[in-house]
C-alpha cells in the first residue's frame, strides 16, 4: 500500500467506499449481512489507511467521516422548506370511520385507498441531499423551524450519506432508538449512577441532541423514513414515494401496506396490535394515509393536521404494581413534581420502576398513599401514569404524602400561583434549576453566549466554578482554559462573549431572566415601554396589562417575580457586574415608517419565514405580537390563515397579503 500512486489511491479508495456502502445497507437498511463484522471492519481499516496516507483524497460522505466532526457548541434553528404538521389522533374505529367520511364529503364521486404504515414512537427528521450527497438534517421542532442536527444524524448508519440522483432531495421520517440499545444505554447510566431514561423515545431525542457526536454515534440510533421530495419532479402517490425511497437506498419500514379499503386498514390495525412487540422498536399505533397525492392537495390540511392522514393509536397498555415511596422531582422550571416509585414492573417492553403523579391536587384527588398497589399505564410516549388506586388491597399500613412547602433541593419556600396545581421553587439560583437557566441565560435568542452551552456549563457545575447566574460574569482566564477541550484560546474566546453580552438589548435580558411566561415578543413589549429593569421591577399589575400582548397571567407572573427578594439580588449583581440595564436609545428612529405601529403574522408566507418577516417589520420600526386586539395596526395572512384573519376582520383591521406586505416594505 506504501508504493500506490494518487490515481491508483483515487481508484482503490472509490472501489472501497463503494463496496462499504453496500455492506452498511444491506446490514443497517436490508437486514441482510452479507459479510462478518471483522471482513467489514477490516474494509473499513483498509479506508482509512489508504485516507491517511492521502487526506487530500477524504471527502464529507466518506464512511470514516459519519464521526468525523468536532463537538458543536449548540444547534442552530432552521426553517422547514414544507411544514412538518403533526397529526390528528384517533383511538376508535367509529372515530376512523368518521375521518373517512370527512375524506368524502370532500371528494364525494372517487374511490380512496390508503397507505397503512406503523406509527413509530420517535423524533421527526427532515434530511435533505445536494448533488447526491447528504446535506444538511432538521428536527421536526415546532413544525415550521427545527435545530439543525447534521453532525449527529450523519452518524446513524441506516442514513446513506450519498444517493444516486443529483436534484435536490429532501426526505422525512422518524429518528428511534431500538429496545436493545435502549436498554444497553440505561444499564450503562445506572452503573454510572446517572438518571435512566423513561422511555427510547426520550432517549432518542436526547442522544440527537448531545454536542459530542461521537457520542451520538455509541447510542445505537436508527431511522425509518415515510416520505420524499424531488426538486422537478412529483410523485403521484404515497406508495410510489415508499418505492422511490426504498430504490434510493433508504430505510423504510417493511411492514407498510398498501390498502384498497378501510376495512383493510383496520385489518393491518388489527394485526399490528397483536404483533406489535415483535419488533425491536416501540410502535403505539399506524398512520393512515390517503394515497394519492392529487387527492392529497385537494383535501388539503388545518392549521395544525392534514386532512388525509390520521394516526390511529393502539389502546394504552396497564400493569398493576405497588408505591414503595413518593419522591419530589424540580425540574427547570422550578416546578415541584411528584414521582412515584414502583416495585419494579414490566409494560410495553420496559420494565417499569417510576412514575409520575403530576402535582399535589392530583395525589389527593385520587386518594394516592405510599404503599398503595395502584394500576398504572403507559400509552408509548410518555412516562408511565397512575390510573387508580386499588383501595380494596388497602391493609392500614399505607401513608399519605405530605406535599412539602419548601423546594427538597435548596430548602427555598415553595410558590403556588393562585389558581394553578402547580408549586414552584422560587429561588433562581437553585442548584436543581441553575443549569437550565444558564443554558436560557446564554441561548442565542436571550444574552447570546456563544460557547456558554451544554458540555462547558456541565463543566462549571461540577467544579463549582458557578452557583448562580452572575458568577458567569466572574470567570477568569485559568478558569476556563482548565476546563476539557478548551484551552487558552477558546478561554479568551469565551471570555470575549461573556464581556460583548454585557451590551445587549434590554429585551434580551428581560427574556435570559426566564421569567415565567414572557417570551422573546413579550420582553420586546417591556423594554419598549418601560425602557428600564428599574422601571419593569416597579411595574404594577394594571400598568402591564394595558400594554399589547401582556394579558393577566403574564402581568401576575411579571409582578410576582419582581417581588422575590432573591431576584431582586440577582438583578442588582448583574448591574454591578456592568450588565447594561437600560434600552440603548434611539433602538429604531421616530421617522421610521413602521414607528409605533404594531403587526400580526398569520398563516404561511411563501417567500419569507415569519421570522424573516418580524426582522424585516422590527428594522422598519414595527412591532410583532402574537394576538390581534384593538391595537392591532395590520395582519399580514399568508396561506392556511388561522382564527387571527377572522378576529381582524370582525375589528375593522387592515389586512395585507404576503404581496401588499412586500410591496409596502418597497415603498417605504
């Protein structure tokens, strides 16, 4: 190998690549090994010496590179090309009928047949592919914006890394982790005293979401995809689409079928049910799908489902077991939540040992004492819950929970707003709450950190480098170049950040405080008006809900955080640590042609995302908020517009198509 030339190298490498490809899905895709583990580990080998010996040679959808990158210091958000929707639900025949006849009340005069597929209980991926080579990869998110998690996804063997066809194509479908390697992660978590994982569907989204990838590539992750598009060029139908996706190399799943009837579809509902745990992967219902596309486009879809497809899920599944305790979780939030734990049990594939019993009306509601043998469910995506209490096994001997008024984790008092079930730890700096709110602290969209995220801040934890959020502005040089994979460079880069977010917007440091209930748009509202933290702090409930987009429980929730000694304390250290508190005047000029004028986005823009469009309105002086009121200045409706269009045009309000928006922009 040491005496090969450049072409000779070129020619071997390609001849390899290509014959790993091969193997990787006939193992990973087929199921269908057509060589031992060692033959392909040594053509892997033999890759990478050949790669090593000309690096000139290595290219991004090599198979050395699925683990090739660095740690990235977060993930960016990405819009979606199409909306990703969710689904609409059903649980019972007569419920599936019923979308049937929705269906031909549409299309009264054609014969509907469908696509059964199985309902995979994971995480929606949008993957697309340039010129034949793996791109870029978007998690589902919100349906119209998702994090860009390319590194990670290029680890999962199942995803080809090139394809053969060079238009541009963008394929979805479900990112899951199989029972097996579930369980192999939660035995390793447990030798490691670490918090196991309730279910593989939190363990997927969890894994994609890790910084390092190759510790995504050790999760054992694997995907199924359901749907593709093709720049110039439709598909007729979703079966055709299953085909093309299969002759491209893709991993679909092998149990979909095609149905001429719904009583076919009900059939494939009726098997999978009995079957369902003789797959390696957790299914909690089907997905049905009217097959053609051009039926499709003419049912159309609401603001949140399509209209041809619903998901019809299997009944949840029970086990009876017994509450050897009752244990309060904080989590981020502060919020104080109940979790029983269970004599061990089995349910769905998993053995069971917690479960939720969400907030302290619900214990008493339901009568839940500690030794008490309860029935418990799972329906697939969610942590187990307790359905009742078997009060006729009741021996005397059980005790009933005393909800504490103090958070278990910093001894803070408890808070609970009036009117809701839940109790809150109040104090910011709780060390159960802290990490979270340093990575809000720090997040893009709030004081813009970068390189303050998830593998650094775990790192300032433990050394307790940090225990509360002004000591960010307190870290020194040493402090940071110790820290792994960080070094005096990335020190001083970091440091850098820290000393820049000192100077960012008011509405910005309104939102990094995490203030319950205000968001990005809200703490906007706040810092336009009140112009000051000072003068936020002394706001009254009256004055915040005078103001656009600031209803009663957002003013209470307002209210209530600024009369909390502790984050009063919080704010003065970040002033005398140099953080700026004040609006930095003028933000926009008073002769912009926007000025004082306040929009609302609804339905879907073609040639803008609506954050593109909110930048756009903001640089001229606007305002986006997020309901139409009497101060509404004008709604901007793009297609499929929700309930806001009809809410303005019952108030009189101006309304402008994605075209008059654009042309306005023009003229001013």
């Amino acid at each position: 190998m040491g005496n090969l030339s450049f072409k000779k190298a070129k020619d071997k490498i390609q001849k390899l690549r290509d014959e790993i490809k091969y193997h990787e899905k006939k193992y990973y895709v087929d199921n269908d090994p057509q060589i031992s583990d060692s033959e392909f580990d040594a053509l892997v080998k033999e890759l990478e010496a050949i790669e090593k010996q000309f690096p000139e040679l290595i290219t991004p959808d090599s198979p050395t590179q699925r683990v090739g990158e660095q740690p990235v210091k977060g993930f960016v958000s990405m819009p979606h090309s199409i909306p990703m929707l969710s689904l609409d639900n059903c649980y019972k025949e007569e419920e599936l009928l019923e979308f049937e006849e929705r269906i031909k009340k549409i299309i009264p005069n054609e014969s509907i047949h469908y696509v059964s597929e199985l309902k995979i209980d994971g995480l929606g991926i949008a993957i697309v592919y340039r010129n034949g080579k793996f791109t870029q990869a978007v998690t589902r998110g919100d349906g119209f914006r998702g994090d860009d998690v390319t590194v990670n996804v290029k680890t999962i063997k199942s995803v080809p890394l090139s394809i053969s066809n060079s238009r541009e194509i963008e394929v979805r479908g479900e990112i899951f982790l199989p029972f097996s390697s579930f369980k192999k992660i939660n035995q390793e978590r447990e030798k490691k005293g670490e918090p196991l994982f309730a279910n593989p569907r939190n363990a997927a989204a969890g894994s994609i979401r890790l910084l390092d990838p190759k510790e995504v590539a050790a999760r054992g992750l694997d995907v199924f995809l359901y749907s593709i598009f093709i720049q110039g060029k439709e598909l007729k139908s979703q079966w055709e689409s299953l085909n093309t996706l299969k002759a491209l190399g893709f991993k679909i799943n092998p149990h979909s079928q095609y149905c001429l009837s719904l009583k076919e579809v009900i059939s494939f509902y009726e098997k999978w049910q009995q079957q369902r745990d003789s797959v390696d992967y957790d299914v909690d219902g089907i997905v049905v799908k009217v097959d053609s596309v051009a039926q499709q486009k003419i049912l159309g879809s609401t603001s949140k489902f399509p209209r041809w497809a619903i998901s019809f899920k299997f009944p949840a599944r029970q086990a009876t077991t017994k509450i050897k305790d009752i244990r309060i979780q904080v989590g981020r939030t502060g919020a104080l939540t109940p979790v029983a734990v269970l004599e061990p049990v089995k349910l769905s594939g998993i053995t069971i040992s917690r479960s939720t019993l969400h907030n302290e009306d619900e214990i008493k509601r339901k009568d839940i004492r500690i030794g008490d043998y309860v029935l418990i469910e799972r329906s697939g995506d969610v942590i187990p819950k307790v359905v009742s209490v078997m009060k006729e096994r009741r021996t005397g001997n059980e005790r009933r929970f005393v909800f504490p008024e103090t958070c278990p984790v910093c001894n803070s008092p408890a808070f609970k707003p009036k009117g809701e079930a839940i109790s809150r730890c109040i104090n910011p700096s709780c060390p159960a709450k802290l990490k979270e709110s340093l990575l809000h602290f720090a997040s893009r969209r709030a004081m813009n950190i970068e390189g303050l995220g998830e593998a650094v801040v775990n790192q300032l934890l433990e050394k307790k480098l940090i225990c509360k959020i002004p000591d960010i502005y307190l870290l020194l040089h040493e402090d940071l170049a110790n820290l792994e994979r960080m070094g005096p460079k990335s020190a001083q880069n970091l440091l850098n950040e820290i000393e820049r977010s000192k100077q960012r917007d008011l509405s910005r440091l309104i939102y990094s405080l995490g203030i319950r209930y205000v968001g990005e748009r809200t703490a906007q509202v706040l810092a336009a008006n009140f112009k000051s933290l000072d003068s936020l702090a002394k706001a009254t409930f009256e004055e915040l809900t005078q103001l656009q987009d600031v209803g009663r429980k957002v003013a209470e929730s307002i209210v209530f955080f600024f009369s909390q000694p502790g984050n009063i304390k919080l704010i003065n250290r970040l002033k005398e640590l140099g953080v700026s508190t004040p609006v930095k005047e003028p933000l926009i000029p008073k002769e912009a042609p926007f000025a004082g004028q306040t929009f609302v986005l609804t339905g879907q823009l073609s040639s803008l995302t609506r954050e593109e469009a909110s930048e756009i309105i903001e640089r001229n002086g606007g305002m986006v908020v997020s309901s139409v009121s009497r101060k509404t200045t004008c709604v901007i409706a793009g297609k499929s517009p929700g309930s806001k269009l009809e809410r303005a045009k019952q108030l009189g309000i101006p309304i402008w198509n994605e075209e008059e928006f654009l042309r306005h922009v023009k003229k001013e």
